[in-house]
C-alpha cells in the first residue's frame, strides 16, 4: 500500500447529535504499519466511539480518517463493511464467540467474510483451516484443534486466544483490541498481551490497543490518553 500508516487522523470531531460540546476532538492521530499504540481514558471518554469510527461503524464526523491508505468518507456503508472485513481484526472485550462452535470453527470465521483474507491465509499456511490451527497451536490452543466441540467449557482465558486468533486469521494489517484483558488478572494480562504484539509483529499487522489500564502502556510502542481535547499522537517508525 503507498500509505505507510494503518491508522491516519486529521482534524477529527464528533458529537452526538444535540450535544453542548464534542465528544472526541483529535488534531491529529497517526499509527504506523507494524507498530503499536496504547489508548486509554475513563468510561465516557470516546474510547469506544473512537474505534467505531476507525472501524468505519459510526459515521457523521468532521475531519478525515484514513485507515490503510483508504479515507473512509469515500466508502458507502456496504463498501465500509467489505473494508473492515478485509483490513481489520476485531477483538471484542465480550470475544463474541459463537458458543455452539468449536475454537477451530470460531477462528476460521474470521475469513467468512473476506476472501482477501482467505487468500493471505492461504498463501502463509497452505488453507485457512492449516492457518487457524497453527494460531491456536502459537497461543497455546493447539490441544484443542481437534478435541474441543464447542467453546462453552473454555476458561475466559482460553476464550480470549480463540477470539485472539480469529482476529489475527488471515494476517490483517490492523488488529484492534477493545478491553481485550478486563477480565484477567495481571500476569495474564501481559502474557496475553506478549502474545497478541508477537502475532502482530510476525504478521505485520498494526495494533491499537484500548484499556481504561494506564499500567499496561509500556508495553506498546505509544500511547494515546484522553486527557485534553484537541491533542496529537504520532509515532515514529520503529
């Protein structure tokens, strides 16, 4: 792609409709390939608002968002779904995991939706499926490749590798993780998190990260905090 930045923000402002004052006002916001970004603020902060809009969910800003080399403004709703599905893995603080389907079924699904993705997977692993099963085997799963029918028994840790692996299935170029370790303690937090930015870094992928946790922004490369208003983060290529 000729746009070096997974992530690229100018002059952003949102409001929810009949607000005395904007939610999210960002002078600018820029996130290289192949780095990471830590973003924190409160509850109520915009954190979530923000990632809809990078995810081309929420529309009706002023400013211009560009995400791996696409401005979003340009796409209508349907050519935004196809976007997201072929550019961006999700982790979802809930995973949204299919309960009925096995950990395997749950991360190929991350290439239902893209035959981009399907076609990357394809080409690093030989097939999605070969893809899917060594992702599990690399978050520490492999076990349950083959032997677990269904997600419903998974330890909430198990779980959130599942989901882990079903957003990097496919080699995205921007993996964004929302709340992903509320539900963890603290080691297993930063092991989590060790072994989402080596999945990142193998695969290429950008990484923005969002916590209400300050404690865990030294493990990204920057951080983005929801302190003032109308701020800026850019960050160097590593």
């Amino acid at each position: 792609m000729s746009d070096e930045r997974a992530i690229h923000i100018r002059d952003l402002m949102f409001s929810w409709p009949g607000a005395k004052a904007p939610l999210l006002e960002i002078r600018a916001l820029a996130l290289p390939q192949r780095s990471s970004l830590f973003v924190a603020g409160p509850s109520g902060s915009g954190k979530s608002t923000l990632l809809n809009l990078i995810a081309g969910v929420q529309t009706g800003y002023q400013g211009s968002i560009s995400v791996c080399g696409q401005d979003l403004s340009a796409l209508s709703q349907r050519q935004r779904d196809r976007w997201r599905a072929d550019h961006i893995g999700l982790v979802f603080q809930q995973f949204n995991l299919l309960p009925w389907l096995s950990p395997l079924e749950n991360v190929v699904l991350g290439c239902g939706f893209s035959d981009i993705r399907k076609r990357r997977a394809v080409e690093r692993d030989g097939s999605v499926e070969a893809q899917a099963r060594r992702l599990l085997d690399e978050l520490g799963l492999g076990e349950l490749s083959e032997t677990q029918r269904d997600t419903v028994t998974l330890s909430i840790g198990q779980q959130q590798r599942v989901a882990a692996a079903r957003a990097l299935i496919g080699n995205p170029p921007l993996i964004i993780a929302d709340e992903p370790t509320s539900a963890l303690d603290r080691d297993n937090s930063a092991r989590f998190i060790a072994l989402l930015k080596r999945e990142c870094e193998s695969n290429g992928s950008a990484l923005l990260f969002v916590s209400h946790d300050t404690e865990l922004a030294a493990q990204f490369d920057a951080e983005h905090r929801f302190a003032s208003l109308y701020q800026s983060t850019e960050i160097q290529r590593c």
